[in-house]
C-alpha cells in the first residue's frame, strides 16, 4: 500500500492543516529522507547491520484480546509498511517483533517484560492496560527499558521523567468528555460500576470531582474484581442502586456508568435479566469501545441498543481522515470487525519508535533515546494526527467519539454518534 503517513506542520505556530494524500506522501519521503541523512549525526553507514527488536507486550487472551487482537493487527501492518519503506531506501535496519500475551493479567505482564529484557530487548510497544503498565514502570526505570503504550490512560501514570510514553491521553481528558456528554443528556445522577483496579479507579476518581462540581451526584461505585467477575451480582447491585435513585430523580436523570473491559459484556447481560437495570440509561467507558465481546452476544447487545449505551474513546484526529481512513479499512477487512483504535495508535507507534531509533546517535543510552523519542513526537503527524507528548510523556492533543450499537443484517455493529475536543470542548452529537 502507498505510505501516506507524515504531513508537514507548522512548529512554529504549533498548528496543522488538513491533510492532502498527496502531500502526505510528499512529506513522507522529505521527513524520512532527511531522517535518514541527518537524524543526530547517526548515518547508514554506522547502521548498516543494525537489528532494532521491538517488544509487543499485549493481551492476546483474557477480558482485554479484543483490544490486544486489533492492536496486533495494527503492529503487524506498520512492520510490513516500515520494513517497505526501509528497503526502497536501501537501508539495511531490520526491524523484528517478539510479541508475548500478557493474558489480560498484570503479574504475567511484568513476567514477559523481564523475560525479554533477558534477551535484551529494550524498547516495547505496550503494555496495553493502565494496570499492565503501573505493574511493569518500576522496572522499566531500574532497568533502563522504554515503553511506549498505544492505550494506557490512567492519571496515576502521568509521570514526568520516567520511561512510559503513551500515545493516548490520560484519563482527565475522557472524563471531560463524558462530563459533557452527561451534561448534554440531562443526567443528574451516576450509577457507576468499576473494575477494581488502577485504570477503573483512577478514571472514577477523575470524573467524580467534576461531576460534582456541576451539581450532579456520584452515588458510591459498585466494584469488582476483574479475577472474579460475578455478573448476576453485579445486577442486582444496580437495581439496587437504580431503585434508591429513582426515589430522589426521575428516571430520565439517572444513568448506570459501566466502567470495564469486555467482561461488560457478560455484566450487560446479566442486566437484561434484571427489569429494573431497563429503566435508566447506562454509558461505558474507554476500554469497552468497539469491543468485539458486546456483539457477540446477542442479549447483551440488545440490552445496550434498548438502553442507548455510549462509549467514549479516543479519537484519531478527523483532519487526518486521509490517513488513518485506509488503515482502518484495511483492518476492519482484516478482522472481520470494526477495530479498536488502539490499532491505529498501535500503527503510529511503531513508526514512531523506529523513526525515535533512527534519530538518536546512541539509543543503547536509555536518557538519550528518550529525549529523541520525545522530540521526534513534537515533529511527527501519524495517521492518528500530531503525536506530541506532555510533560508527563502523553498525548497532548485529543478528540474522543462516542460510539454505540446499531442493528446490522440480523445482528449488531458498533456505530459512532458524535465526538469531543478536548482543545476547545466542543461537543457534537449526530
């Protein structure tokens, strides 16, 4: 496929205009071309023979393989792209992947990151959840490894100077944008279900302040433990808890707020067997999005139409159709299914850390390669737009769609119903 990923940006005023195939790939070829002759002084000649490894750490099984097939699928693409473009350079960089499942399980992530740090490697694409990455970031530090996540987004990992960039924004930004979607539904009271752990935590904690700020109330969350997720249990919590609500606000006020991997599937299922979960709203949550569990099972996907659920994620930028369009057709063919986004961000980052390789004179030193992967970020517009990091090493610049179910030949697909940017706060709804 042609390589239409770069476009040009104006550093100076810090702002991009759409971007044109064409001229994409015409910034393609200047970009790596003047990547390849100047970088930080590192020439083809001095790497020739290099073999830049690259470790996968994804959740290939477990609640999150939904997301962790599609971030593969994304990987796995950008590899045949890079390695296409490398070879019409003449240059002899091998890029390789050993790709390990964390199983959904942060105690086996950290497992697979010190067993390929045995084998040497040192730069990784993952982990993917928040809690793979807050089990494995002490480590990467002791040990000098850099980790570049596609889809890690608890505030708790917003940390300047350590060794995790993520290429998605930290939870502060979705819960703005839910605050806004709530707040253009009418919702005045929230229902929320955690997972119990750093990511359901830390996105609660986020969206309950502001939240109550605005007057609305948080009633106390119904968690769960990820290892043991009692679905009936959980329902009955919920129409519990619905029930209490609707003595206070009526019911067009009041929403569940499921925050969860694909185990919301079998939560949303046990829900329709509970009459009284059918009288409110109910919302999910960034790591639900467009996960392939819902419309496998037919009475959960139902309950989710009949309940007019909505998830946020994080966006590709819509200025960058042009890019990321093609990609995600080419996925979506491939998978049989509309991918995560973390595809996408999955596909940026591996040209990001190779590009991030290429630059940096001595990437073997962990302070060096880091400092070339942040100013290679302030530069580089992938397919999911400008991926320019924060002080604390994420995404600057956000858009979050919000997407749903509609009904598709008999069965369901995800569809979305509006977007948020978090540059201006605009919120629009179709």
């Amino acid at each position: 496929m042609p390589l239409m990923y770069y476009i040009c940006f104006d550093s100076t005023a810090g702002k991009t205009g759409r971007p044109n195939k064409w001229l994409a790939l015409a910034s393609l070829l200047m970009a790596l071309g003047i990547m390849l002759t100047v970088g930080c002084q590192k020439t083809d000649e001095t790497i020739a023979e290099d073999k830049l490894e690259i470790g996968l750490l994804l959740p290939l099984s477990g609640a999150a393989s939904s997301a962790g097939e599609s971030a593969q699928a994304g990987a796995t693409l950008a590899l045949q792209d890079v390695s296409d473009y490398l070879n019409t350079t003449g240059s002899e960089l091998k890029i390789e992947f050993i790709i390990k499942d964390t199983g959904s399980d942060p105690g086996m992530a950290l497992q697979k990151l010190e067993e390929l740090d045995g084998q040497g490697v040192r730069f990784f694409i993952g982990p993917y959840s928040s809690a793979d990455a807050s089990a494995t970031l002490d480590y990467a530090n002791q040990q000098g490894i850099v980790l570049l996540s596609p889809s890690s987004v608890a505030s708790s990992l917003a940390i300047a100077n350590d060794n995790l960039f993520r290429l998605v924004p930290s939870d502060g930004n979705q819960a703005e944008a839910m605050s806004a979607l709530f707040g253009h539904d009418g919702i005045e009271t929230v229902i929320p279900i955690v997972r119990n752990d750093v990511w359901g935590e830390g996105l609660i904690d986020e969206v309950t302040p502001i939240l109550e700020q605005q007057g609305k109330t948080v009633v106390t969350p119904i968690q769960y433990e990820p290892s043991n997720v009692n679905s009936a249990d959980i329902a009955a919590q919920v129409a519990s808890a619905i029930n209490q609500a609707l003595q206070q606000s009526p019911a067009e006020q009041v929403a569940v707020y499921l925050l969860s991997f694909g185990e919301g599937a079998s939560i949303l299922s046990a829900a329709a067997q509970e009459p009284d979960c059918a009288l409110v709203k109910w919302y999910g949550s960034s790591a639900f999005a467009n996960n392939a569990n819902l419309i496998e099972d037919p009475a959960a996907a139902q309950f989710a139409l009949q309940q007019g659920l909505r998830c946020p994620s994080f966006a590709p930028d819509p200025a960058a159709t042009d890019l990321w369009a093609p990609i995600e057709q080419q996925l979506t063919s491939q998978l049989a299914r509309a991918p995560e986004v973390f595809a996408l961000t999955s596909y940026d980052a591996v040209w990001l850390m190779v590009q991030a390789y290429r630059d940096c004179a001595t990437p073997s030193n962990t302070q060096s390669f880091r400092s070339a992967l942040r100013q290679t970020a302030k530069y580089h517009y992938g397919i999911t737009g400008r991926a320019t990091f924060d002080n604390a090493g994420d995404r600057k610049y956000a858009f979050f769609e919000f997407w749903g179910l509609s009904q598709d030949n008999g069965g369901f697909k995800w569809e979305s119903f509006g977007h948020y940017d978090n540059s201006n706060g605009q919120l629009d709804i179709n």
